[in-house]
C-alpha cells in the first residue's frame, strides 16, 4: 500500500488524515524533508497559504516541495490551491507554481466567507450531490488546458483535475464523503 503524506505545518491536516483513513489508505504526517522523501504522494491542507508558505522557506521545504510536485501527485485543498497556482492574486503571493491556473485569494468575500454548497453535475463517481465547505475560499480565475473542471459552483471551477494532480478550493476532508480523496489515491495507486 502506499502512503499519502499530509504537510503538517499548519491548517487542517489532521482532518485530512481521518479522510483518508476513511477511504482505506495510510496517511503520514510531512514536517522534514526525509518525512517527504518517504511518501508516494502529498496532500497541501487548507490553513492560511502566507503562513504555510513563510513555514515552508523557513523549514528548508520550498524547493523540495517543487521537486516532489514535479515527479508525484500532490493535492492541494483551498490554501495547498493556492499554493500550487501559477499566479495568485489579491494580493499577488508567491507559490511552488506546479499548476498552470490563476486563483483569487478570499474571493467570496466577507458575507460568503464561509458556506456549504451542494454541488450537482459533478464529474465523480456516482451522482449523489456533493457536499462542499467553503471557508475564506479562493476562487480560481483561469485553468490552463492541463486541466479537467470536475466541479464549479456558481460557474466558477471548484475541483480541478491536472492528470497527476487535483485541486479543491472547498474542504472535502471536513465531510464523510470519501469521493474526493478516492479520487486521488487512484492517481496515486495508477503509478
Ligand atoms: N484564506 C486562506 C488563504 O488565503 C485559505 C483558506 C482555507 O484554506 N480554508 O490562504
């Protein structure tokens, strides 16, 4: 079995642990960069990407995150988003720009900046609705053609399919619907 690394620097990623507990594989937590040279694939939480990006520079992990993203699958829910998005905006930040995609920091705004949505017509397994939490979310602005729209909520692409990767700008590890997590350990298990 393979082992799905979860970046523990700061966010929520103890909760995707749990997700993909749920989902029956093996998750580690990734502080080092010899804990990230032990996993198959990444998964970037959401948290707040500045300070995630501060702690990554800080703990040596900037560019081995680059060169991890460039061999294996990493998924990125709301800040791990944007912190792999070719350009982010409001304000313009930094990121490890492993994905061709434009994202807008806290675009729903103050009134919206938390919500769950019921998304339909997605490209998921089965066709139940999925539950999606929104919290301070960015929204992304531009997909590049190596990328699939799984999911858009309000027209706006939610889930984002780049073949190795996936990204979320919703919390799929805050719900018991495993679809989104199995959806990547296929990638995962596919190599
Ligand atoms: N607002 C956060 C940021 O810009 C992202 C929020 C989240 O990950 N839930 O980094």
């Amino acid at each position: 079995m393979k082992t799905v690394g979860v970046l523990a620097l700061q966010g929520d990623f103890e909760a995707h642990a749990g997700a993909f507990a749920r989902a029956g594989a093996r998750a580690a937590e990734v502080r080092t960069v010899e804990q990230l040279e032990a996993v198959d694939a990444l998964v970037i939480p959401g948290g707040e990407s500045t300070t995630m990006l501060k702690l990554m520079s800080y703990y040596g992990l900037f560019e081995p995150l680059k060169a991890f993203a460039a061999a294996k699958p990493v998924f990125g829910t709301c800040a791990g988003a944007i912190l792999l998005a070719g350009e982010v905006l409001n304000p313009p930040q930094a990121s490890l720009n492993v994905l061709d995609m434009t994202i807008e920091r806290n675009a729903y705004g103050r009134q919206l900046a938390s919500h769950v949505a019921r998304l339909r017509g997605h490209a998921l397994d089965g066709d139940a609705e999925l539950e999606a939490v929104f919290i301070r979310a960015p929204i992304i602005r531009r997909v590049g053609d190596s990328g699939k729209i799984l999911a858009t909520h309000n027209g706006d692409p939610v889930l984002v399919d780049f073949g190795r990767h996936l990204v979320a700008t919703f919390h799929p590890e805050l719900t018991q619907d495993s679809r989104v997590h199995k959806l990547f350990l296929r990638k995962v298990e596919a190599r």
